[in-house]
C-alpha cells in the first residue's frame, strides 16, 4: 500500500488524520510542528509523540519534497530551480537576493490558462494546478538547503495565476505563516495576479493580511486587451474598484506592476493616464522593463528610457519605483519562467 504524503498538509488535516489514526486531535499541531521544522523529517525522531504513534506513522505515511531537477545561477545573484514533479512535468522557482534579505518567487500552477501575449509560461499552455504540498515543497526546499535565513519575502509570482488555483494558496498561506510551521508573517507574502477580478474580493474577505500586486501594464481596456486575454472579461472598471475594496478591507495598499514596452505604453501620456487609473486607490507603482522571450516580438526599452518613465510618473503617482530585472541571463526574470529543462 503506497504511503500518504503528508507534505502541504494543513493543522486541521493532520488533526483529522490523527483522529483516523485513534489518536488525540492536539497531537497533530505536534506533528505539524515536527514536519516543517525537522530537516529529513524522521517520524521515529519526533520526540514528544508515542513510540505506537511514531510507529503508525512509518507504517503508513511519508513526507517527500520535491525533487530539484537542476539549478541556476545568475551573475548578479539570483537562482533559479527547476524542479521535476511526479507527473513528468516541471516548474520553476527563483530566489532573490537584495542584500542581506532574500525572496523567494513559487510557482501556482504548471502553466498558465491566460495566454497573456509577452509570458513564457502562458505560450506552454495551462497543464494543472500546483497541489499544496508542491507549492509548499518550494519553499521547503530552501529551507531545508539554507537553513532559516533561506528566505524572508514570498511571492506568488512564479509561473501560473495563483488566484486561479485560490483554495491551495490559501492553505499553502496558512501553513507558511503558522508560528508551527514556517512562521513568515503574511505581511511578508505577495500574490501577484492579472486580475482575477472575484478572487481578489474573496481574498480581501478571508482574513489573510497578505500583500496584493496587480500586473496592469496597459491604461486602456483597448490596449490591455492585446496583451492580457483575461482583460476581455474583467475590464479596468471592475479590477479597479475591486482593488479599492481590497485596500478598505486589509487596511492595505496595493502594488501595481506595470511592464513597459517599447513603443507600446512608454509614453508621457500613457504615464498621465497611468497615474489617474490609480488616483484614488491607496497604492504603488513598479515600473518594470519587458524581458524577452524567445519567438516574441516585443521590445525591451533601455535602461535610461525606463527611467525617464519613472521621472514622468514620479510627480504625478505618489509612490513609484523602478525595478531593475534579475536573473536575465538564466532566464529567471519576471514573464521568463517555463519549466523547460533545456540547456544549463
């Protein structure tokens, strides 16, 4: 009989499967404990539970990460993993260092459904949505390479829509953010999305003081709609107000993502209408620079044109800054990740 994988499994999961396993529920805080916190995770170690319990759990369930299939790393410092998953298939991860600092970008799903028109992941088409113990192992994986420090920023940013895959986020959430578990506050968590307009609702209302980024990158339903499908479904109007409502409900500002193109959305008045999209929404700005993609015909602007965009906007948006891209020489950067497993 094959072994239940208890990686990704919440406190209430493992409380239910102690009950199962004719146990106190309490013992599986004590397990959950153990399992994020024990490198290796050898149950006959877990000290504070019975030899008969510590002896049903070998018996019949493991705890197995991801297998990392090959790693990267950038001249400037970023990593890049690829990691294979029981299925044959593949995601990406990255971590980034700033300093004494370091974030880690996971994967939500293999692929994407979206299809939006400058992203890597989106050309390879949707396969599945991550489960939360893949989710989980990412981080994991980290953790059990580097110790604590591995990481102190998470960010749903890597390949696929997180709020398309909303229920596993969310219980990923609640055990990166358990004081038994990996204990990272959730004002240190991102999730990054397009514009799912009705989960961005749902996660304003669940309670989880996460931060909300926004990829937007175009000032009109028009022009948005060339780059980013999903924006035929959910225009400005609507991504809008429920930003709004998710900055009155978390008591949160939001981050607005906004790649630039080279002759597309670089102008002085796209830098106007930008500004205005966002008057009334407590928020900031990332002005990042469009990072190729092979088969793509989008352009890249120069360093100095994407800060002259940030010069126009400055005095018009509160808060604005320029991020610079990491990892381009691995393609680790932002719209780059695919889990191939081509060249190293």
């Amino acid at each position: 009989m094959q072994k239940e994988n208890l990686l990704g499994k919440t406190i209430a999961e493992l409380e239910a499967l102690m009950e199962e396993l004719g146990e106190k529920r309490y013992k599986g805080r004590q397990l959950f404990k153990w399992l994020y916190n024990m490198p290796g995770s050898n149950f006959f170690k877990m000290s504070d539970l019975s030899k008969e319990l510590r002896t049903k759990l070998e018996g019949n369930c493991s705890f197995i990460g991801l297998d990392l299939a090959r790693s990267l790393k950038s001249a400037d410092g970023t990593e890049k993993f690829l990691f294979a998953l029981n299925d044959g298939l593949a995601i990406e991860s990255v971590l980034i260092p700033d300093g004494p600092k370091r974030t880690v970008c996971i994967s939500s799903q293999v692929g994407c459904s979206l299809g939006c028109k400058f992203c890597a992941t989106g050309l390879i088409g949707f396969r599945r949505n991550l489960t939360v113990g893949e989710m989980v192992g990412q981080l994991l994986f980290l953790r059990q390479r580097d110790g604590l420090e591995a990481f102190h920023n998470i960010v749903f940013m890597g390949m696929g829509e997180p709020l398309l895959n909303y229920d596993n986020v969310v219980k990923t959430i609640e055990i990166i953010s358990s004081e038994l578990g990996f204990s990272v506050s959730t004002k240190k968590v991102t999730v990054s999305t397009v514009g799912i307009v009705p989960q961005i609702y749902s996660l304003a209302d669940s309670g989880l003081k996460v931060n909300l980024a926004i990829s937007l990158h175009a000032t009109s339903d028009e022009k948005r709609k060339e780059i980013i499908p999903v924006a035929r479904s959910y225009g400005l109007k609507a991504l809008m107000e429920s930003a709004k409502y998710f900055t009155h409900r978390r008591k949160k500002r939001v981050t607005f993502e906004y790649i630039l193109f080279k002759g597309f959305n670089d102008t002085f008045n796209n830098a106007k209408e930008l500004a205005n999209l966002v008057k009334d929404i407590p928020c900031k700005i990332n002005i990042l620079a469009y990072n190729p993609v092979s088969g793509l015909s989008y352009r890249r602007p120069s360093d100095e044109e994407i800060n002259e965009f940030g010069k126009l906007l400055y005095p018009l948006a509160a808060a604005v800054t320029v991020r610079k891209s990491r990892g381009l020489d691995i393609e680790a950067a932002c719209g780059q990740l695919a889990g191939r497993y081509g060249k190293s």
